[in-house]
C-alpha cells in the first residue's frame, strides 16, 4: 500500500489543513450562510416578542414577576429538551431551531430593555412631558432611545448565545457550521472539526463588534459626555495650577 505524501494533510487527518479550506470551500460558505440566517431570523423573532414584554411590563408592574419568570423558565429548558418540545409543532424543519433559540433570547431581551427602560432619569420624562409630549411620541422619542445601551447590552448577549446555540440545531439537520462540527466529529474528521469550530467563533465576535458599533452610532450623546469628561480632566490640572499660583 502506497503511503500518502508527508504534505498531505487531508490524507494525514491534520487538524490544520489548508486542502481541506480550498476543496470544501462552498460547503463551508453554504453552512456559514445557513448559521447567519438561523442566527439572525431567531434574534429578530425574540426581539418582536420582547420588546412589547417590556413594555407591558414597565406600564402594568404586576406584570413584571410573571413575565421574567416565565422567560427565565424557557431559558432553563436544555436545548436537547426545547427542540423536542418544539419538534410535534414544526417538524424537522429551520423553523423549530428559529423558534427555540427566540424563546432562548427572551430572557436577556426582556430583562436588559425593561432595565433600560426603568433607568431612563425621571427629569428627561418630567421634562418631555411638560413640552407637550403624549405617551407614544415620549416613548419613541425620549424613552427608547435612552434604553438603547442597557438593550443593545442584552441583544449583544442573545445574540453571540445564539451562534453558540445555533450548533445544536445540527441534530434535526440545520445548525449551519454545526452540521459540519457534528458530522467531523462523528468521522473524526480533524479539519472539518476545527475549521467550523473556529468560524464559529468568529461568526461570534463579528456579531458582536457590528452590535457594538450600531450601539455607537445610536447613542452620539454618550461619545459627547465621554470627550466632555476627558475635557474636563485634562484641564482641571491646569485650572488647580493657575489658581494656586494666583493666591501666591
């Protein structure tokens, strides 16, 4: 039997293999497709579920204990156990993956909008209320976008949760890059394995940086107040100096 050739790496099962990126490059590009759609269908569901939660949460404070307590609840199911669940509604279909990591988002949806909605300064309301505003125009105006670094805290979280959780979708036949982790870790296919592994996590952090740099540009005041601080710091040396030198 001939021997592969030492540069080989598909042939030798090397977990670092640059063959196995040029041969399987559509296969990859359809799976990582496939995870960014699961992922971003799954956190746009949670997201229109959560916000009217939160609403009806902050405006019917009865509400609160339930609402949390039922989203914790869901969060606690294992993934194993919500897509069985799931399974007689949706069949084995992208569906049932979508549907259970929403109901996984909720909880870090619901908790960080209704905290940001609870942390909005009872002067700008005062204030937006006393210029005329009604209930709806104070909400979109004032409220929302004060709750937006508390609620992209939350999104960042379910969404970097469900890339993660998108892999086990793999057992009904859509986990994106986990169909490719499962089936090499099945044949011991170190390459597959790995590389899927690896564009997980960086599916991750480019979910998280794009969040972080939309955070940014919704919420212009904050880099304001931050240069005004800095500002000031810079100056308030200066300003001691000359004031001691005066009286001297």
């Amino acid at each position: 039997m001939t021997a592969p050739p030492p540069d080989d790496c598909l042939a030798h099962n090397d977990w670092i293999c640059g063959d196995y990126l040029s041969t399987r490059r559509q296969i990859l590009l359809d799976a990582l497709l496939q995870h960014l759609q699961l992922t971003v269908f799954s956190v746009a569901l949670g997201l229109v579920i959560a916000v009217p939660l939160a609403l009806l949460a902050r405006r019917r404070r009865w509400t609160v204990g339930p609402v949390l307590g039922i989203t914790t609840v869901l969060y606690t199911i294992p993934s194993l156990a919500m897509f069985s669940l799931l399974l007689p509604v949706y069949g084995l279909s992208a569906t049932l993956v979508v549907v259970g990591l929403a109901l996984y988002s909720l909880t870090l949806l619901v908790r960080n909008i209704l905290a940001g909605l609870d942390g909005v300064p009872a002067e700008a309301t005062e204030a937006a209320r006393g210029m005329g505003y009604g209930p709806m125009r104070q909400l979109l105006t004032v409220e929302l976008p004060l709750a937006v670094p508390a609620a992209m805290a939350g999104l960042r979280i379910a969404t970097v949760s469900a890339v993660a959780l998108t892999t086990v979708g793999a057992i009904v036949g859509y986990g994106g890059l986990g169909n490719l982790i499962y089936a090499g870790m099945n044949a011991f296919f170190k390459a597959q394995v790995l590389t899927a592994s690896v564009l997980c996590v960086l599916l991750a952090v480019a979910f998280d940086l794009l969040l972080l740099g939309v955070e940014r540009l919704l919420t212009p005041w904050r880099r304001a107040s931050r240069r005004a601080v800095r500002a000031r710091a810079a100056t308030g040396p200066k300003r001691l100096v000359a004031a001691l030198g005066r009286r001297t």
